[in-house]
C-alpha cells in the first residue's frame, strides 16, 4: 500500500509537470547524455516562481519565498523570466530559474537537516556565528541575493561572498543588487560582499565555508576550494565526468563524500581571457 501511494503521488507530480510545460529531464548514461527542458517560463516573476512550484522544482516554503524575493528583472536586462540561460555581458550568462530552483532546494534541504547537529553541522553552535556562503562565478548577482534571503527565510545570520574575476561584472553585480528593493540591505551591513577575484581559489581570509557553490564545471574539485570547505558543510559544483553532472560534496571529519546528482551543461571554470571568448554558464 505505502509503495502503490508514492507511485500515485509520483504520477501526479508528473501530470502536473506535463500540464504546466516544465520539465527537465536528464539520461545519466555515460554514452547519452541529454537535457531537454520543457520551460516554465511566465510573463511575471510572480508567475514564473508559482510555475516552479506547481512543477516541483521549488518544494519548500523557504525557497519559494526566496526565489520569489530576488526578482530576475533587477539581474537579467533581456528575457528575464524566461526559463532558459541569458547573455549579461562580459562573456557571461545568468543560469536559467529551474536550474537556480534546484540549487537553492539542495542549500536549503542541507541547511535545514544539519545546521544544528553539532560538529557536523553546517555551523558552529555558537548561536551568533554567520552561515558563511561562497558563491563562485557570482555573475549578475542574482545567487548571491538569493542564499541570503534563503538563508534569512530559515532565520539564519548569514555572510554570502561572491568572487568573480571579470572586474567589470562584479561591478554590475553590485549596481544589480542595489536596485534590488528587497536585497540592497545585505550589502549595506554586509551580509553580502562582492570581490574580483579567480573563484577557483576561493577567499581564504573568509574560510571556512559552510557552503560553496560553484557555478562553472571543473575536472575535479579545486582543492583550495575543499581547504576551505568547513567540516560539516557541503558544496554544489558541476564535474566532468563522462558527461556533466552536478555533484553535492559533503566534508566530514574523516572523509569527504561524494553524490552524483544529475546532468547539467555548464562551461568550464576557465581565466578572465578565455571567458570574454564565450558566454560562461555562471548567475
């Protein structure tokens, strides 16, 4: 009976999904690897948060109200609530909302099941310590805004970094938020701050990370950036891998853990020069 109810309430999510228009599909086969979306793209952000949500890609209340706080229209000039990636400039693009659904769902499944378990945890137990965020590749800012509203939707103090190594991009990044009604207060008492920097060796001065998230892919995990991975906390970061897949890293006291999640397709973590030569899968 407990088997036949998860397989009905599986078909209706899938009807649902099918009715709606939005679906993303993976093949975790090595030798077919696809994504085929089926957009939930709105002609508000209001519309294209519920559209989301009817779908499943957003589950909670805390990423609901998040994503529905950091309006796409203060970070992506053209299409902003299309459900696809868009050009900012600089050889970069915003990810596509499913995708910053799914990530925002695994910080907020992992803040919520391990922040207070102790040494394990995804924070100290010292009440007034920040969850400490690193958000690699930050881009049009848009990531960064989301983790601390996500995190302020668990009543959670948080410190969001974003490094990006396009000067010019961090700059807009800064201007986006500021125009951002609801965020503009994070970078005013320094919840969030931005910085020029090559992401992949992370911002020492503000380890260790109780999450990192890395918007580009890599061949293996950026060692400076698991130095800095906090014991107990977790990063999301894309891997090649006979096909590209979004993996979730867990660092424990004595190994560090790795789970396969699903195909995606983002560019490389690459220099400043190779990436003014393509757009660069990064929010």
């Amino acid at each position: 009976m407990a088997t036949r109810t998860r397989l009905l309430r599986l078909l209706r999510t899938f009807v649902r999904t099918l009715s709606a228009g939005c679906l993303t599909i993976h093949c975790n086969s090595p030798k077919f690897f696809t994504t085929m979306s089926w957009t939930c793209s709105a002609s508000s952000h209001s519309r294209l948060v519920q559209n989301l949500r009817n779908t499943a890609l957003i589950r909670t209340d805390e990423v609901f109200e998040a994503f529905l706080q950091t309006d796409r229209r203060f970070y992506c000039p053209d299409s902003p609530y299309q459900d696809a990636p868009q050009y900012i400039g600089f050889g970069a693009t915003i990810s596509a909302p499913h995708m910053h659904a799914i990530m925002l769902e695994y910080i907020s499944e992992n803040v919520g099941r391990d922040f207070d378990s102790g040494p394990t945890g995804l924070a100290d137990s010292e009440e007034s310590r920040p969850v400490r965020v690193l958000d690699v590749g930050s881009g049009s800012g848009w990531t960064v805004a989301a983790i601390a509203n996500l995190l302020a939707c668990h009543g959670l103090a948080a410190c969001v970094v974003g490094i990006d190594h396009c000067g010019p991009l961090v700059d807009q990044a800064r201007d986006n938020i500021m125009a951002d009604p609801v965020a503009y207060k994070y970078l005013e008492d320094g919840t969030i701050e931005l910085r020029v920097g090559d992401g992949r060796h992370g911002a020492p001065d503000l380890a260790p990370f109780d999450i990192i998230h890395v918007g580009a892919t890599a061949q293996s995990i950026p060692q400076p950036l698991l130095s800095q991975l906090r014991v107990g906390g977790i990063m999301l970061i894309p891997l090649q891998d006979q096909g590209q897949y979004l993996w979730l890293v867990k660092k424990t006291p004595t190994r560090v853990e790795k789970h396969r999640l699903m195909g995606v397709s983002f560019v490389p973590l690459c220099d400043i020069s190779q990436q003014l030569g393509h757009g660069s899968a990064i929010a």
